[in-house]
C-alpha cells in the first residue's frame, strides 16, 4: 500500500509502485516513474522524466533534476545535489544540452554530496557525504572530498573491503577487474 502526505503534489501522470511512502511538500511532476518500496523524504523535487528504480532511499531537500537514472536500492543522503548541465545561465536555454546521470544498482550517496550531470555512479559504490562527483566513479568505489579521489573500495553491504579484497564486516572476498573489484566466484 502506497503512503503519500497530503501536502505532497504528484501529477496524474507519474507512476508511484506499491509499497512506497511519499513524505511531505514532495513535487514529482509527470512521466516520473517510482519502483516499489521506495522511502521519498520530506521536500522531495523529481523533475518529469526522471526514473526510480525499487526500493529507493531519498532522504530530505533533494532536487531529482531531468536526465537522472536511479536504479533499484540506492540511498541518496540528507540535501544531495544534482545538476543536468555542465555550464548553466538563466538568459540560455540548454534544455537539449541535459546530460544523463545514472546511479547503479546499490550505490550510496551521502548528505550534501553534488553530483555533476553526465557521470555514472558504478554499482554498490559508495560517495562520502560532501564529495563533489566530476568523474565516473567504479563499482564497489569509495570516494571523498573535492573532487571526488578513491580511498578504497566497499561490500555490497557497505563495509570496507581490506587490501586483501575481502569484506572486513561480512567476509566476502572480491577480486581485481581493471580499475574495480567484484565479486570473487
């Protein structure tokens, strides 16, 4: 059963999945999908066309701006930022100029993080809170500061994973691949 605040304004025409809660003074404008189970917080902005996949965390004073893909149980933290032009002006239209941002499948963005448009944040991968994103980040990546720089990698279950590639929580053991890791087997 969907939860949505009355003060909460969402078009007819977005698609809202069962089991998602929508908090209060949430806008999300048409042609936005919602998957299942998701949690939107209080101040909520989804710009039409922006796509959510199932059981989704988005915290409070968030903008989900145009051209944003989020895939299924991601967690975006406290006012994250995301923009869909690289070199905006009030007196320019660059409507077709929007560059698309895709958040993989588990990743995690903390509080006040500022996602530049066009980046791809790898699956299960994991951005400190105040981390300004400027280039792709890996699967599993753990990145900080700005701009972003690695300082390891995470488990699926967002613990650090050891310089021996295994969990130092759950015990999963992941090995190399390029400039990542991923699971072992």
């Amino acid at each position: 059963m969907k939860k949505i605040h009355e003060s909460a304004s969402i078009s007819n025409e977005a698609i809202v999945g069962e089991g998602t809660s929508i908090w209060q003074n949430c806008i999300i404008q048409e042609d936005v999908e919602i998957g299942n189970n998701c949690n939107i917080g209080a101040n909520v902005f989804i710009e039409q066309g922006v796509k959510i996949g199932n059981g989704v965390k988005i915290k409070n004073n968030i903008a989900i701006y145009k051209g944003v893909i989020v895939e299924d149980d991601v967690f975006i933290g406290p006012n994250a930022v995301f923009t869909n032009v690289i070199n905006p002006r009030a007196f320019i239209d660059r409507k077709q100029e929007f560059k698309q941002t895709i958040i993989c499948k588990g990743a995690s963005i903390g509080a006040n993080a500022t996602i530049i448009c066009g980046n791809t944040i790898g699956r299960y991968a994991m951005i400190g809170a105040g981390t300004v994103i400027v280039n792709n980040v890996e699967d599993y990546e753990l990145v900080v500061g700005n701009p972003q720089r690695r300082i390891g990698f995470v488990c699926e279950c967002g613990c650090k994973v050891s310089h021996k590639l295994k969990c130092t929580s759950c015990g999963k053991e992941y090995q190399r691949k390029k400039n990542s890791i991923m699971l072992k087997g």
